[in-house]
C-alpha cells in the first residue's frame, strides 16, 4: 500500500487535491493540524494498518480554537445532515389578519436550487473540485391578497414627511436652493508667545543689592541715565518716608524682634531730642532680659537723662502721665516680640492700646527677605505705621528691606548705619537711601550709568 501526503491551507482544499489527485475511491487515513494549514494522509488501497503519529511541534499542541482537533477523521467532522438542505426561512407576517391564500407549491427545480450549509458546501466542493460560490439570501415574498376579499384599514404609524425639494408646491415649481460653497475650517488661531522683557540696568543693580529678578524688575521704575538718580527716583515713587520729629510729642514705643537694636535705637533717638534742648524721660520695660534695663540706664547716665523702670501696666501709665504734663518728651523700651511667639504680640498690643504709645517697629537689615517680611506683616496688624531700619552696614545687600516695607505699605522713618549713640540715625530720603545702597559697591559711583 502507498500513502500519499497532501498539504494544503483548509481542509476542504487538502481534500479537493486527495479527489483530483487519486480519484474518488481514496480512502483519508488521517489528518492534523500543522503549521502552514492541514496536513492528510491518503490511500488508494483498502484496509492498511493505522500510520504511527508523527512528532508534534510546539505550534501544534495549542492548534487554534476554529479547526478541529487532532485525530478527528472525516466521519466525525461531516455528519449526514451536512448535506442536506437547510429550510427556507419563514417570511414575516403582517399583524394585520389577512385573507388566507393557500401557498404556492414549491417546484423540484426550487428544491434542488435550494442554499446548502457551509459545511455541507465545503465538503461537496471537495467532492466535486469546483469553486464555491456564496449562497443568495432569500427574500421573503408578500402573501397575495385573495381575489374579491375587502381591504382594511391598517393603523400604522404615519410616515414622516420629507422636505420638499424640487417639486410643485400649489402648481408651481419651488424654486431650487443654491449650493453654497463649502468652506474649509479655519485654522485655531495661535495664542501670543508671552514677551520677555529684559530688565533694565537698573534693576541689575537692585538684584545684586539683594532682591530677586521679579521684585528688582517690580521695583525699578525710573530710567534715569545716572545709576544714584535713577535709584532715588525709584524710591521716591515706591516707598513712603515719615521721619520722626527730634523732640516728638507723643511717647513712643521701640517693638522688635530680639537682636533688632532697640535699645541703642532709644538712646540714639534721645540723643537726638537733647540736641535740639528737650527733656527726655527714658522707660525700660525690658525686666525679663538679663541686663536689658541696665544697660539702657548705662546709656542714660553718660547722656544725663532721665531713667524709669515700669514693671507693670500702671507703673508705665502714670510714669508717662508724669513725664507729659513736665513737657518732657518719653521714650520707651518694649520688651522683645516676634509673630513666631503670639503671647509676646499680646503683650506688646496691650501695652500699645492701654498706655496710648505709637509703636516704631526696629527691623534688621540683614535677615532673609522672608522673615523680614513676616516680621513687618506681623507688626503691621498691631497698627505699627513707621519703622528704623537697623543693622545697615551689617550687611552689602540692603534693598531686602525697602521691598518688605513696600510690601507692607509701611513709611520708612530713620537708618541706623553705624554702632556710635551720637548721631548714629539719620533721617531717611529717598537720595539718602540711594547712597545708602551704593555705598558696599566699590566698582560704582554717582556718575555711574543705570
């Protein structure tokens, strides 16, 4: 016996090429699924002994879920009722009873043209090597209304009127509509690249007195040739000077974070006042730093002041009742306060309200900008309208501090620049202050262009 091998993508094509090749008496001894398709194995013989199963390769383990599985013969792929011819489907009745119409008899002819399955017309095409051809859906005809039977009235739904077109309306031709030229769509229109302004000289100079690009930007509003003008015009324009008066008439508190200067301020500013040949009392309500109120009475005794200790709120109100009906101008020490301590701002607000005190707010210049501005915000909520900026020539980077009391919208009244009681605060200006900010710089001078 020879056993012949066919290969081929589908089933029904192996088979088609077993009948072409060994006729229609071949006998399928098996098949299976391979890689590329269907693999049979066919005789032309009669009974032969089953062929040993080859070796499976990996693809063949897992064949695909639309083909048979491994082994099955032909018997078991095509049943008899394969063959056969499916039934026509039944055509859709009206709900409307109609008279009944004994239907037509169906031709031979009808009945052998009738479709066939899909499995049925892959087995008969490999039976009968022709190509298949798809099967015509079969449309269902309307059963015919017997002759003479009356016709009723139908409820259905009413068709939905078309718009008229080119048709007569009340016997005249409606006129046609004109196409109207389609347009494209026009294209998003694309949004400006912000502009990048480039600062001016002058704001170069305040980065490098210490504020950021965006705030020396913000900040420099004058395009004065000369760099010390062109500052000066700045500051005139965006910080408020209120100096304070040599022999002030209403007493005064010094407020302040610890370490701000207000003690050396105090005797700066009685210096000041004795100048000018007015009486001044001193007040230290500083009793819980170690040597606070010591040294600010030091400081009395080498200025030949007078000097009080108030260690509560009654002791302060009737030493400064004393000193204003005397004329004496009154001067006072505040204990040190700072927004991180709440109980401190307490303290300093009751002392402000009850005494009848204008508080002068002692600002460092040499913190961070950050701190700095807390600082001047915090006092700025207790009614605090002025401060001395001190620590000046502590530090190069100076302009810190402008931009926090521009900020806070608070008037800058006195720099204290150097250490020296006598005459150690000045008034503050706006030329003053431009001096001020140069003077760490030894590249730059007056004349120096912005």
């Amino acid at each position: 016996m020879r056993v012949h091998t066919f290969f081929a993508p589908t089933l029904p094509e192996a088979i088609a090429q077993v009948r072409s090749e060994l006729g229609p008496k071949a006998v399928v001894l098996s098949w299976r699924n391979t890689r590329g398709g269907i693999e049979i194995s066919a005789s032309t013989e009669g009974k032969v002994r089953p062929k040993a199963a080859l070796p499976q390769s990996p693809a063949d383990k897992n064949p695909r879920p639309d083909r048979p599985a491994q082994g099955e013969t032909l018997a078991q792929h095509f049943k008899p009722e394969d063959f056969l011819t499916e039934p026509a489907p039944k055509p859709v009745r009206d709900p409307t009873p109609q008279a009944q119409t004994p239907p037509p008899a169906a031709s031979p002819t009808a009945q052998k043209s009738a479709p066939i399955s899909g499995r049925g017309a892959a087995a008969l095409l490999g039976r009968q090597g022709v190509p298949a051809r798809a099967p015509a859906a079969p449309v269902a005809a309307e059963p015919k209304r017997a002759e003479g039977a009356p016709t009723k009235s139908v409820n259905r739904p009413a068709p939905v009127a078309a718009q008229p077109s080119a048709t007569k309306i009340a016997g005249k031709p409606a006129p046609a509509k004109a196409s109207l030229p389609q347009q494209a769509p026009l294209p998003p229109k694309a949004e400006p690249a912000p502009e990048i302004v480039a600062p001016s000289r002058l704001a170069l100079f305040l980065a490098r007195a210490g504020l950021s690009r965006e705030q020396a930007m913000a900040m420099a509003v004058s395009d004065h040739p000369q760099l010390r003008h062109g500052l000066a015009e700045t500051f005139a324009e965006k910080l408020t000077f209120d100096p304070i008066e040599a022999a002030p008439m209403r007493p005064l508190v010094l407020v302040g974070p610890p370490g701000a200067g207000k003690t050396a301020a105090v005797a700066k500013l009685a210096a000041r006042a004795l100048a000018v040949g007015a009486e001044t009392l001193l007040i230290s309500v500083d009793s819980e730093r170690c040597g606070g109120a010591e040294q600010l009475a030091a400081m009395a005794t080498r200025l030949g002041t007078g000097f009080e200790t108030a260690t509560t709120m009654q002791d302060l109100s009737r030493l400064t009742k004393q000193a204003r009906q005397a004329g004496h101008c009154v001067l006072v020490d505040a204990a040190a306060a700072s927004p991180m301590q709440p109980a401190d701002m307490r303290a300093t607000a009751r002392l402000i309200d009850d005494v009848g005190l204008e508080p002068i707010l002692c600002i460092p210049a040499d913190m961070r900008f950050e701190d700095m501005s807390d600082l001047v915000q915090g006092f700025a909520t207790l009614g605090t309208r002025r401060a001395i900026a001190t620590r000046f020539d502590l530090t190069p980077r100076r302009a810190s501090v402008l931009y926090a009391l521009h900020l806070a919208d608070m008037a800058l009244a006195q720099i204290s620049a150097t250490p020296f009681i006598t005459g150690g605060i000045a008034i503050a200006s706006a030329h003053r202050v431009a001096a001020l900010l140069m003077e760490p710089f030894d590249d730059l001078s007056d004349g120096t262009a912005a």
